[in-house]
C-alpha cells in the first residue's frame, strides 16, 4: 500500500470538494520571470489534499494545472518538456481523430479561447458561495496584476444546479450526477463498493494508485509515464478538460416522442439511456423503478455487477454507464477494465430550465467535464475512443453511446428487454447529436514540490 | 493436421526471391512497388477467389537482430510471405488462383526462384507445396461457416436493424407482411461481393450519410 | 469530409484493412528450444480450455505461429544461396481486430502465461509484463505487412459471429412466421426481438490506430 503525502498532492487532484460554486480561469502565462512570480505567490494559497477538520472547512479553494504550452512558456529545460507524455505534449485538439472530435465536435466549432490555444494555465477557484467565489476570484485577479505574470482569458462559470433553493448533483438532461469515483490505495476514503476493482471473489477493492497519481505502481505494475526530474511528476496527474454543450431541447423532445413508443414508458426510458434512474437508482439494483433508499445509502447506490444481466435486459448492453464503468462485463478478473478507469470531477454551467418550460439548444447550458488519470493515453482517450464511440467491445459493433456519442443522425441505441410489455425489446433509431464539444484541452496538475520548483525556476533534468 | 481449422485452411508459403545484382531496381522493390498499387477492396484478385478471408503478402527482407548477447545473422534470400486462410481444401484454392487470377499469379511470383508460371496448374501447385511451411499452431475464430455464409449474414444482420427501426410499433399483421418481403429480398439477394465497403449491405440499400 | 480522410488514410496503411490488422513478428531460438517450443504447443492444441481464453477476448479472425528451422527455408534451385543460420526462427502471424496498443495490452494482462509459454524460447525475451518491455520488444521483431486484403473489413470478429447468431435466428423464425396468425405472430415476433436484441450492432469503420 503506497503512504501518500496529502499535503504535497493539490486537494483537486485528491477528492472532489463538493461545493456548490465554481470558475475556472483561464489563463495566458506572461513573460517567463513574472508568470514564476505569479506562481510563487500562489503556492501559499492552493489547496492541498490535506483533510479539514469539520469547523475549519475553507470558504473557498485554489487549484493550479498547466497545459503543455503553458510549462513551455515558464521556460522548463527542453529535456523535461519532452519527457511529458506524448499526447500531453500534442494537447486534446491535435487528438481529434482519436477522439471523434469531429463534424460539429470538431475544433472549428470550438469557443474562440479554446480553438485559439492560447489557454497556458487552468486557475480553479471553488467555492461555498457565490460571495466567495466573487472575493476569491477577485484576489486572483489581484496577484496576476501585482505579478504581471498571468492574464485572464476568460472566467468559466460552473456551479450546482439548485433545486428548491439547495444546491443538487442533477445535471441539465435531469440525471442525477456524481456516483462511482474509483477508490484507489492511499487515498483517505473509505472504500465504497462499487468504486474499486472487483477481486476473485466478488469484493470492491482500491485500485493501484498509480492509476490516478504519478510516481507510484499502477495496476500493471508499473510507474505510469512521467516527466523527468521525478520530483516534477511525483504526486502530479493529468486532466483532460472539457466544456461539453447540451442540447436540452433536442433531448427532452427526442425522450418525449421515443418514450411514447416504448412499453415501460419515458422515465424507464431515460433510465434505460444511462443505467441509472434519474435521481439515481442504479437500474440494475431496481429495475421497475427508482428506490430514493438505495440512492441515500453509499453503501448500496454503486454495488452492483453485471453478471446476473448479461443479455442486457435489467441494465442495456450499450447503456452510459455499462460503457464507461464494465465492471465485471467483460470477465477475466477485470483485467481489461483495472487500467480503464477515470476519476471524474465535473460541474454544470449554463442556467437550469426545469422539464416542461421552454428550452433552446443554442443557450449556454452543459457540463465542465473533467477526468483525472495518470495516462491519458491508456485511461480517458481509450474509454472515449473505444467504449463510447464504439462499441465492440461490449459487442454492440460500431454502435455509439446514446448520451453523449457524436451522433450523425443514423446512429442507434438498442434496449435489450424481455416479453414483459413494460420492458420490450426497443430499438431507438435516428440518434441526434445531445452532446456537443466547445472546447477543451490536456493539463498538467503538479505536487506542491514540482509548483515550488517551477516557481524558482529550479526544474533540474539531469 | 495443424494447417485446418476446422473447415478453414491456413496456408503459410514463403517464396525465395530472385537476387539479381544486375538489375536497377531489384526484384523485392518491384514487387512491393506492385504489391503497394494492388487494389485491396472488392477489385482485389482475392475478392475473386472468393473463399478467402483474410490474405497477407509480406516482402520479408531479413531476419532480426535482437541485441547483445543473441547473435547476428542475416538471410542471404529475401523472402515472400503469403500468409492466407481460405475455405476447405488446398489443392482447390491453388487451382483457383492459377486459373482465375493468372496475371496477378504472374505478377507476383514471377519475381520468385523457381516459379514455372500458371499454365501447367500441377507444376504451378507442385511449386507452391515446396514453399509451403508447416503451421505449428492455428486459431481460427470462426471455423464453421464459409466467406459467402458469413457475408450473407452481415448483410442479414444490417438488414434486420434497419427492418425493426422501421417497423417498430406497427400492427402485427403489418410487421408479418413486410417481414415477409424482407425474407424474399434477402433469399433473392445476389451473392455478396467479399472485400468492399458494401460487403456486409443489401444491394438496394442507399447510404448518403457514410 | 473529414471521415473520408481518415478513410483514406487509413486505406493507405498497410497493416491494417478495415477493422483488421495483420501482424507479423519473427524472433530467433536456440535450435536445442524448438523441440520445447512444440511441445508447448502440442499442449496447448490438446487441452482445450488453455484455447478458451484465446476464444473468449474476441480479438482475433485468425492467428498462427510456424516454427521454421534453420536450414528449412525454401531452397528452390542451386543458383539460390544455401541459407546459413545459428538459430530456428519462430514466424508469428496474427489478424486482430483493435488498435496496436488495445491488442497487446489485453493480451499482457489476461493472457500472459500462455504468451510466456510461446515466446519465452525466442532470444531476449523480457515477459509479457511489465507491458513496456513486452511492447518494445514487440516493436523490434515485428515486420510490415505490404499487401493485406479483407473480404469484411467492416466487421470485427464480434460482428461476424453475431452475424451468424442473428442468421440462424432468421433462418429458424423464417420457416414458422409466415403461416402464423397475426395474434401468434406477435407472440413469436416478440420471442425473436428477444433472441436477436444483442447482436444488432452495426458494422462500419474501425477508429483510428493508435
């Protein structure tokens, strides 16, 4: 079991914070010397892994992550840039073809801050109100002006959709958001089942943590690739960004006309697209309805298998979360599942309209879609390319995800069912495109150790 | 006999290539450069002999050197692989190739020692038996149908999801009636043609999207 | 217009055609291992659950492994130089479907034993895992395909078995449906979707290699 050091990993990289406000400034690094400044001011401020003690929660975080041209433009030797693993040094719109940012995913369509690549450094202020998110930002802005060594390209909003004046994990199709984040070996979490990997005989166990942090064994039994010197990766990880447009109107019209077609009517519809009802219950778990005491017990709301389904009736063969999260789908112990996994972080932006009001696909409305993971070659890129925009190997061939593929319009999404007419057979054909990409790119997440030697300019390769 | 697999052959040749030091461009670049202009599609001459599955060619140049402490050595030969795996028999398969494709026979192994041309198919096939190289082990996936079975099911495959898309929710009478015109269609189907991008389609379906 | 070029793209790269990808690798052994290396696979030929994991990862159309001795390489005429060799060598051919690195990292991590028991007599082998030593070796004994034809590159080997299910399917409800009542087709229409409702995948283009 690897002893990690929480108070040299930033708290981002650790554990979601669950607050309800967040923006992510964007920035462009400035000369050399002055963007070392600017970050040397900040090392006081951001949040380490370290655990609060109940009364002494922060109002709000600091979080600091930096594209490859971003490390480049703080002047790190060439021999460490071009250890950094290959993708990250190509950055996310380079990947296209990999990841089927194509046709309107494709950088053309992408936010002009995005597709213009000027983005050096990801700056996240998260926050328990909206007051100190204002104040937090607000300082910021301060020490990139006192420093001159960082310019606002631009603030994204994200935040908690609010309910009944609390904020919720819903997101803007309506699906309850937030279960199932890996547990991995060191992280001070108690291990929920469901979050891990499945062992011989049926329990949930941490994964490796080098799965989701650099510098320690991942499930291969290996170091994960990592920039050299090992102090700069050493407790560091990668995120892939990503501002992921919903088409609300489109998907609440597509769920209404396909939900009066379908025997178990629009709800099991919607639950049937994800895996999980829409506040939550795992539809495998419950298959005839949501239960809100699975939900309530994380306990209960992500132990399940897929052994006692495999054709798909309870839980459909290309559902979301059957794609992303096998689990025991794809037999041999989990061995081609262990090295797939992402630890998601992600919040909706964009004003919430409740179902049954009038909606437009053009309003700003989505999800800041977040993964951490060692490698994301081998973890997210693999997931996106092979189990979302595919689909042979859960056997569905060239089959898309429903949700969130990058649907043409010919694209189908079968519900495998049984004779039962609540649960028919049903084949959801002309698939249109609900999920769009504006944007987004590849960042690095240093230690505290590796911010202090890009800092000081004392990043030493050998 | 660890060439089949069931009903499936695979078949392992390695042909020595001509070395000629006269010659401006050697027997091998040729070969590749012809190799590298073949069509790979339904106009591939493999497309014709259509009991094949999956057929390789390979120019292997040499060996190779796997670092210290192993030892190097080199071919003095190069060699062409011909790596395919194809419906039942061998003795079928050679008379095919010799009798439906001779120019591309010619083509290629023309640049090979000892090749005695198609028109004689016994010399032809005695020739290709000398080159064979015994298949120590073979997996084959799917053994028990032939090329044409297992295209026409793809395209019944397609054909089916594209029917129940259409269908779906109309009267059973309805579903009955088109479900037989679909059978007729597909009973009534021309053979598949192996190796394109419409291999696994009904000839009449149009697709403008892909 | 951007998926025509990765088609055409793709089309261009030899190893690959469609969803298929044809490697070759060849490694060199000690002539004293090769008697192991076929008793190795003798065993794994005779006991068939060794060949279950083979079957169950779904990767593969067709895979052999050709042992050649040293001084069993075609020698077609006396004007061909007698090939000089210390080593046998192990011919390995493969057509899986999946990327490079999906291909080798599965078989690393479920198949490890069985690649150990093949390889382990080929000089320099490091083991299948740690998968990066297991990968570079693979680079440097793997060999380009120059010729590589398909006659379903658009369906993985997934796509053809359940191809074959769904056929089956079809040919069984075919002979019942049409002299059914429409009340007793609709009973016998729903058992069918049931039988078929997981191999309707489509076939299509395979993602981009990495």
């Amino acid at each position: 079991m690897s002893e990690i050091d929480v108070s040299d990993i930033q708290g981002f990289s650790l554990k979601g914070y669950n607050f309800p406000c967040a923006r992510y400034l964007l920035l462009e690094l400035l000369h050399h010397e002055a963007a070392r400044d600017f970050v040397k001011a900040l090392l006081p401020v951001i949040t380490t892994g370290e655990r609060w003690d109940i009364d002494k929660k922060p109002m709000s975080t600091v979080n600091l992550a930096f594209t490859h041209t971003g490390l480049v433009q703080l002047q790190l030797p060439m021999v460490s840039l071009l250890s950094f693993p290959v993708e990250f040094q190509q950055g996310m719109k380079a990947r296209g073809d990999i990841l089927y940012d194509t046709g309107k995913n494709s950088p053309k369509h992408w936010d002009p801050v995005w597709k213009e690549g000027r983005v050096h450094a990801w700056l996240a202020v998260n926050a328990r109100t909206a007051e100190a998110l204002e104040e937090r930002c607000a300082a910021m802005q301060q020490l990139m002006t006192e420093t001159g060594g960082a310019r606002l390209l631009q603030g994204q909003d994200a935040g908690a959709i609010y309910l009944n004046g609390r904020p919720s994990a819903k997101e803007h199709f309506g699906y309850t958001d937030g279960f199932g984040n890996p547990d991995f070996k060191g992280a001070e979490r108690v291990c929920v089942p469901g979050q891990g990997k499945l062992t011989g005989d049926g329990r949930w166990e941490a994964l490796a943590t080098g799965e989701f942090l650099l510098g320690y064994a991942d499930e291969a039994g290996e170091l994960p690739v990592a920039p050299i010197p090992h102090l700069l990766g050493r407790n560091g990880t990668f995120m892939v960004y990503r501002k992921l447009h919903q088409n609300v109107a489109t998907f609440r019209d597509y769920l209404d006309a396909q939900g009066k077609l379908y025997g178990g009517g629009k709800e099991k519809l919607a639950a049937k697209f994800v895996g999980r009802w829409r506040d939550g219950t795992p539809i495998e778990l419950s298959p005839d309805g949501p239960e809100a005491s699975i939900v309530a017990d994380n306990n209960r709301n992500t132990d399940f298998t897929y052994g006692g389904d495999p054709a798909g009736a309870r839980c459909p063969i290309g559902a979301h979360l059957r794609r992303v999260h096998p689990r025991d789908a794809f037999g041999f112990n989990g061995g081609l599942v262990n090295r797939r996994r992402i630890m998601r972080r992600g919040l909706p932006y964009g004003e919430f309209v409740p179902e049954g009001q009038p909606v437009r696909d053009e309003d700003e409305r989505g999800i800041i879609f977040m993964a951490l993971n060692a490698s994301i070659f081998r973890q997210f890129e693999f997931v996106q390319q092979q189990w979302v925009e595919y689909g042979n190997d859960s056997h569905q061939g060239n089959d898309k995800e429903p949700l969130v593929g990058n649907h043409d319009g010919t694209g189908k999404f079968m519900v495998q069912g049984t004779a039962d007419p609540k649960n028919p057979p049903f084949l959801c054909g002309g698939l249109p495109q609900f999920v769009e990409l504006r944007g987004g790119d590849y960042f690095f997440i240093p230690s505290l150790t590796a911010l202090a030697m890009i800092a000081t300019g004392t990043v030493d390769p050998r | 006999m660890s060439n089949q697999s069931g009903q499936v052959y695979g078949l392992t040749i390695l042909s020595p290539i001509i070395e000629d030091d006269r010659l401006d461009i050697c027997h091998s670049m040729e070969l590749r450069w012809y190799l590298g202009h073949l069509p790979r599609d339904h106009k591939s001459p493999f497309a014709q002999i259509s009991s094949t599955y999956l057929a390789r060619l390979v120019v292997m140049d040499d060996v190779v050197y796997v670092g210290a402490p192993a030892c190097e050595e080199h071919l003095k030969s190069h060699y062409l692989v011909f790596e395919t795996n194809f419906d039942w028999d061998l003795e079928t398969y050679l008379t095919r190739l010799a009798r439906e494709t001779p120019e591309f026979v010619d083509a290629v192994w023309k640049h090979c020692v000892g090749y005695p041309g198609v028109s004689d198919i016994a010399a032809f096939i005695a020739y290709m038996k000398k080159c064979q190289v015994e298949t120590t082990f073979f997996f084959a996936d799917v053994n028990n149908r032939t090329v044409q079975k297992s295209l026409e099911a793809l395209r019944t495959q397609s054909a089916l999801a594209r029917f129940i898309a259409k269908h779906q929710g109309q009267s059973p009478a309805e579903v009955q009636r088109e479900f037989g015109r679909l059978l007729h269609a597909i009973a009534h189907a021309p053979p598949p043609i192996p190796g394109g991008d419409e291999s696994d389609r009904m000839p009449q379906e149009n697709r403008p999207h892909e | 217009m951007i998926r025509e070029a990765r088609q055409h793209t793709i089309t261009k790269m030899t190893n690959i055609n469609g969803k298929a990808y044809a490697m070759n690798a060849i490694t060199p052994m000690k002539p004293w291992k090769t008697p192991i290396l076929k008793l190795a696979f003798f065993v794994l030929g005779a006991v068939k659950p060794l060949q279950k994991n083979l079957k169950d990862l779904s990767f593969i159309h067709f895979a052999r492994w050709v042992v050649i001795r040293r001084n069993q390489f075609p020698r077609l005429s006396d004007r061909q130089p007698r090939e000089e060799l210390r080593y046998d060598y192990l011919l390995f051919f493969s057509n899986f479907n999946g990327t490079w690195n999906q291909y080798i990292d599965a078989f690393s991590a479920v198949l490890s034993q069985g690649l150990d028991l093949i390889w382990r007599w080929s000089e320099k082998y490091p083991g299948s895992r740690p998968v990066t030593g297991f990968k570079r070796y693979i680079s440097l004994v793997q060999f380009d395909t120059d010729y590589y034809y398909n006659a379903y590159p658009r369906a993985a080997t997934n796509d053809v078995k359940a191809a074959l299910r769904v056929q089956d399917a079809v040919d069984q409800f075919a002979r019942a449906s049409q002299s059914l009542s429409p009340a007793e087709f609709e009973k016998a229409w729903l058992e069918f979707l049931v039988r078929v409702q997981s191999d309707l995948g489509s076939t299509g283009v395979a993602p981009v290699g990495t």
